[in-house]
C-alpha cells in the first residue's frame, strides 16, 4: 500500500515553526514521565520512543521517568496476590515489592528501553538503587475521621518518598549521548527497596538536574477549568489559587502538586501533557499550540514552548 504523499511546503513549514524552539532548548535537559495510555497503546508507544530519539538528536537530554501500575496490578493477579490500597496507594508488603521490582525494574523498564534503541537512540535502563540514585524513606500515611481526636498513621508496607537525587549517574549518561530511563524504586540507608509514586520522582529528578522542563503524560487533555476548557499557561500562584478554589481536586491534585513543587524548585516548567496524542512530547515542545497546561514562573510570550 501506497504513503499518502505529503505536500512539501508543509513538511518546510513545521521544521521552520520548530527551528527556534530547537535552538532555544538544545544543551537543556526535559524529564518525562511516561504512563497511561502511552504506555499501552502500540502507535502511541512508537510515537513516544520516536519523540525520545529525535529530542536526542536535535541536542535535547531527555530523562524518562515510568510508571507501571497497571502491569504490577496483572502480574499481581496472575500470582493470586491480593492488591490493597490506602488513599490511591498500594500496600506494599515484602512480596508485593518483589512484583514491583520484576515489573518496574525489568519488564517494563527493559521494554522502554529496547523500544528507544529500536527507533535509533540509545537507552540505559536504571532504578533508583542503581548508583544509588534515589535515596528514599517510607511514606508515612495519615488517616483520620471525624470521631477521631487524632490522625492514625496507616503501614502501607514499602512505599516511600524522595529524600535525596543522586544526579551523578544520569549526567554521565546523558553527556555520553544515552537517554537514561528509570524505574521509581528507592532504596532507604539501611538498604530496603521503595515503590514511590513515578510523578514524585519525575518530579524531584528535574528539580535535582535543575531541568528545563518536566513533561508529566496524562490520559486527560490538560487541567481543565469548571466550563471544561484546557487551561493553558498559568504561573505558580495561578495554581495555588484554583487548588485553594477547589477548581483542581481528586485524581489531578497530586499530579498538580507534583508540577508546582517542580516549578517552585527551580525547574524552568512543568507541562501537564495529553498522552493520549501522538508525538504530544515534541508537539509541546516544538509548536506554538502544545497539547497541554503549562506552569511556570519565568515570562512567556504567547508562542513560549
């Protein structure tokens, strides 16, 4: 079957639209984090891979961070493992870390990582307790309810929390011309293994790298006002006013909360992305119009990427 032949003059075009978002972010460094419908859907996995190549190409160094909750929740099930959850979080006791560490740090990290070399790059896959980058703690989980005089503090068993990014390991790798791809698996002082939530680490790994931006795919549009309308660039204490408005609440808020502690840390954006588009990465970074909500504290002109 015949290609569609594509008129020249728009191919000229769009690299013409690119070429200043190209010079303007080469020898800067873009975490993403990649998850949701990205990871899943064949053409949206190749797009993705593709999109890693190609910022490697023009002088961009992408870091993926991943999740894979969806992949723990089926090997978990075949194994006849009961999944339990404590305010969106799985308990994690010791042999449910030994599926996570299966899943994360090898089936899914491998395949991302084979899927970039494919299209080109040249991926390493990593975890936190490689190079002993992600230095974690347990997370501690409150819960309270109102005949309660005080919070219960709740053991989900090995989930944890950011307490330090080591960066030295992903900024050789990056300067030898590799995308680093990390699973979200810390390890505390005592050398015990953390599942931690792929946002937060996406998170702390720009702010640690002192990124240009930090892309966090999602299987919604972007943040969405009351009317339903994506909103698009807003500054820090734009968004402390919709989370205190309660305009950005349930599932969005943590992702949210995750984007401004990034900006307010130092990372020049955060961009809240359609994964569920084809190329969203390079259409965020490369064109006036993105696919997504932007958060930043620097000043943009109307076209900023």
């Amino acid at each position: 079957m015949t290609e569609p032949t594509r008129d020249p003059r728009l191919v000229v075009e769009v690299l013409s639209e690119a070429l200043p978002y190209i010079q303007r972010f080469s020898g800067k460094t873009v975490v993403v984090k990649y998850g949701g419908n990205a990871m899943t859907e064949d053409t949206l996995i190749d797009s993705f891979a593709r999109d890693m190549v190609l910022m490697k190409e023009v002088g961009i160094n992408p870091v993926v961070v991943h999740g894979g909750g969806p992949q723990i929740g089926e090997l978990l099930k075949k194994l006849n493992i009961e999944s339990r959850f404590v305010n969106g979080m799985r308990v994690t006791d010791a042999e449910t870390m030994d599926v996570v560490e299966m899943v994360l740090g090898g089936l899914v990290n491998k395949g991302i990582v084979n899927l970039i070399n494919q299209s080109g790059g040249k991926a390493i896959g990593l975890t936190g307790k490689d190079g002993a980058q992600i230095r974690a703690r347990q997370l501690k989980v409150e819960h309270q309810s109102p005949e309660m005089t005080a919070p219960e503090i709740i053991d989900i068993g090995h989930v944890g929390e950011v307490e330090h990014i080591s960066t030295e390991l992903i900024e050789m790798l990056a300067a030898r011309d590799f995308i680093p791809v990390i699973a979200p698996i810390g390890v505390d002082a005592k050398g015990h293994s953390y599942n931690i939530n792929a946002d937060l680490v996406a998170g702390k790994v720009a702010e640690a790298l002192d990124a240009e931006k930090l892309m966090l795919l999602t299987n919604v549009a972007g943040l969405m006002n009351g009317e339903g309308k994506v909103l698009t660039g807003l500054t820090t204490g734009q968004v402390d006013a919709l989370i205190a408005d309660g305009t950005i609440h349930g599932g969005m808020l943590p992702k949210i909360r995750c984007a401004l502690e990034a900006v307010k840390g130092g990372v020049a954006s955060a961009h809240i992305i359609d994964g569920r588009v084809p190329h969203a990465t390079l259409l965020e970074i490369f064109t006036n119009a993105g696919v997504g909500t932007l958060i930043t504290d620097l000043p943009q002109s109307p076209d900023a990427g």
